[in-house]
C-alpha cells in the first residue's frame, strides 16, 4: 500500500495524486485527502490505483446516498459534497479553458445547479441474464467493468422509475428472449414514461401477455427496438406515447421519440435556455442560426423571443421533428429547419443558408472545430456555445479567439448530471463589427 496526498480531480471523478513524477489516478479519493492505495495499472507517465484507507478525510467527504454506489458505475461523486462538485467541475472548465486552449473568460458566469437527486429523464439501462445470481439483472454496468451491477433502486433516476428496477428483472425472467435482451432505455416525458426494450430477436407469441401486463399494472408504454435507435416501435399500448417536455417561461411544448437525444435534466435543461436566451439575446428581425438543434430545444424559444431562426441538424429524423414541433407551437413561420452535415471539412454545413446576426451551438462532444474554423468576415456578433466536453469546448475557444477575432466573454457550468463527473457548461463569444 501506498500513501499519497490527493491534489485534484480529474474529468473521470477520480483522485490526482503524484509520485515519482507520475500521475496515480485513484477510484473514490478526494481533494485534500492522504490516503492509502494500491496501484493496478501502471504506464510510463501515469498509474491507476485502488483506494484504500482514507487516512485523513476531506471536509467535503460525505456518505453516499445510493447503497449500490460503491459497485455502480452510474454515479462517481455521490461520496462528495454536492455544492463542492460544483466547485471542481467550474475549476475543471477554468483549467480546460486555459491549459487547452490558452483562454480565459471575461466573467466567470454564476454556476446553475438544482435538485441532485431524481433528475436523470433518459436512462440507458443494461439487462443480463445471470442465473448464478438468480436471474436477470438490470442496472448500469459496474465500475471498469462488462458486468450489470445487482441493483433494485437507483437514487438519481425519478423515483418512480427506479422502482420499476426490480420488476423489470422479474418480467425479464419470465420472457422466451431473456438471453436477447440486452439493453432497456427508460425515456420521461411530462405526462408519459416509455421503456424502449432492445430486442435481437422477436418476443414469442407466450412473451406478448407478460409484456402487457407489465405496461397495464405499472402505467408505462413498451416499445421494441429490433435494429438502430430509429427502429423503436410502440409494443404495447401500441399508439405512440404522447412524450414531451415543457418550456413555460416561453410557453412551448417539445414532442420527441423514446430514442431521440434530449437532455437528460428536464430541470436542469429550462434554466439552461432561458441562460441561453439572457446571453444570446435575439432580436425581433434578426436571422439566428441554431446549430445542432436537435428537436428544437433552443430554436424555438429563440423564434419566441421575436427572431427568424433556422435550426441545422445532421439527422433527417430530427428535422422532421422540429419542424412538427414549430407548427405545433405555432412558429413555423419564424423557425425553419434544414438537414445539413457540421462536420463538413470547411463548414460546408452552413453554406447557402445567408447571413446570421447571432449564433447558438450545442454540439456533441466532439465540439464544432470545422465550424469555427469556417466562420467569415460575416459571422456572427454574438455566439453561445452550450458545451458537454471542457477540451473541446477549450480547443474550439482558441479557434474562434485567436483567429476570428471573438473575445470570450463570459463561461459557467451547468450542474446537469450531478453525481457525476460531466461538465456541462455555456461560453459567450463576442467580437465587434
């Protein structure tokens, strides 16, 4: 056993500490801490340890709430204070900025946090057929592992989902496919709860009453998914749940599919887009393009505001979406939708569609480096970039700053997967025209 003092944290939630001019990366240590650990992996410039004793332990080191925390993978920092979370995730998008990028903002925006417990809306549910531990098992993987973790309850999902844990192992048991049922992904809406069952093989004719009966006594739609994401169909009740999520403050209400990419924080996400909005802050007449719109979270509260939006999406299934969701909300004369690739070496993606006054992006994690690359001596005053990756978020900063001539303004965290150690955060760019 060693005994090391833990600096940081790194982006996986564990502990930094150093010896011998390596870093050792240790599962469940803190900030602060001496603890004892021992090494499982070592590498010419890093090694990864198992924690053992905490000799002294942070302030911040509090019990986790989840009994299955030490085995889940689900969660990382449910052993760390919540506000401090916050603290580390804003110093990781600091240092991100900073040592990646070579930026620093402006204003550090206040950070946006909520409920930690609960919030999780969309959940990608492993199953296992396991009959040495006496069945199925459904649940997140364990830590650094293939495995399911045995879990009946999970502290982060809405509670009337995690209580569904241990019913669904059960009614996995009883069908003819269990051993083909690899995957269940929970999706909540605001009035519905859909279980999308991944299938490699149909239920048998003796699976369909189970199934129904299991959807009838717990109040939720089954839906089978035999291929891609796309392929979900509603099993039983066999109409389309009537899934979506509200905006209130601009009155809207956001349809979307089982398997359709939302986030995950419904809570979370409606202090998200009025941030959005307070930044980008789009004016009646002006053209705003939405990058990577998805269904269209942030178009239309920016058509709300009075603005000519046009959202850019590189699925075709969640164009057709959004553009039902404009005409639903009554703003399919202010948002229109076009499918475009925003990987297009050059910013290809963008070509055609004229001048923008102000820009959003919400990109996926591998960021928006073509695009800022491509952007003109006519680009937008104003960018907001919602981001869920600090590097690349950092990496894309130094494009825009160093060769577009933006100043970044202002960056902040959003707490969207507390317990975690993801950082969502949102950055304001600006230059002068």
């Amino acid at each position: 056993m060693l005994s090391l003092t833990v600096e940081s944290l790194d982006q996986e939630g564990r502990g930094v500490a150093r010896r011998e001019g390596k870093a050792v990366f240790i599962d469940g240590a803190l900030p602060g801490e001496t603890v004892t650990c021992s090494i499982y992996r070592s590498k010419p410039s890093y090694e990864l340890a198992t924690l053992g004793e905490v000799l002294r332990p942070s302030p911040f080191r509090v019990t986790p709430r989840c009994p299955y925390f030490e085995r889940c993978g689900g969660c990382s920092l449910q052993h760390f204070d919540a506000g401090a979370q916050v603290a580390v995730k804003q110093r990781v998008l600091e240092d991100s900025l900073w040592h990646i990028g070579r930026v620093k903002p402006e204003q550090i925006l206040p950070a946006i946090r909520g409920t930690e417990w609960g919030y999780r809306h969309r959940a990608r549910l492993a199953a296992r057929y396991v009959p040495n531990k006496g069945g199925s098992l459904v649940g997140f993987h364990e830590r650094r592992s293939s495995y399911v973790a045995d879990m009946a309850s999970c502290e982060i999902m809405p509670p009337r989902i995690s209580g569904l844990i241990r019913p669904l192992r059960d009614l996995v048991n009883t069908l003819s496919i269990r051993t083909r049922l690899p995957q269940i992904e929970a999706a909540v809406g605001d009035e519905a709860d859909v279980l999308v069952l991944r299938v490699l093989e149909p239920p048998s004719e003796a699976d369909a009453a189970p199934l129904r009966a299991f959807a009838e006594s717990h109040g939720v739609h089954l839906y089978l998914q035999p291929h891609g994401p796309e392929s979900a169909y509603p099993f039983h009740p066999p109409q389309s749940a009537d899934l979506y999520y509200a905006l209130p403050e601009f009155d809207l209400r956001i349809a979307f599919a089982p398997t359709d990419f939302t986030q995950v924080n419904h809570a979370m996400n409606r202090v998200l887009v009025r941030r959005a909005l307070t930044l980008l802050d789009p004016q009646p007449g002006e053209r705003v393009a939405d990058l990577f719109c998805g269904v269209g979270n942030f178009t239309l509260a920016i058509a709300r505001r009075g603005a000519a939006v046009v959202g850019i999406e590189g699925s075709g299934e969640l164009v057709r979406r959004a553009a039902a969701n404009a005409a639903a909300n009554g703003l399919s004369g202010a948002a229109g939708f076009v499918e475009r690739d925003l990987y297009r070496a050059g910013g290809g993606g963008l070509a055609g569609l004229g001048r923008f006054d102000r820009m959003l992006l919400d990109p996926p994690r591998d960021g928006a480096m073509e695009l800022a690359k491509a952007l003109a001596e006519d680009a937008p005053r104003r960018i907001v970039y919602i981001s869920c990756n600090p590097a690349t978020l950092a990496r894309d900063a130094a494009v825009l700053v160093r060769t577009r001539g933006y100043a970044l303004r202002a960056a902040g965290v959003v707490n969207m997967f507390p317990h975690t150690s993801h950082v969502e955060s949102i950055a304001l760019f600006e230059r002068e025209i």
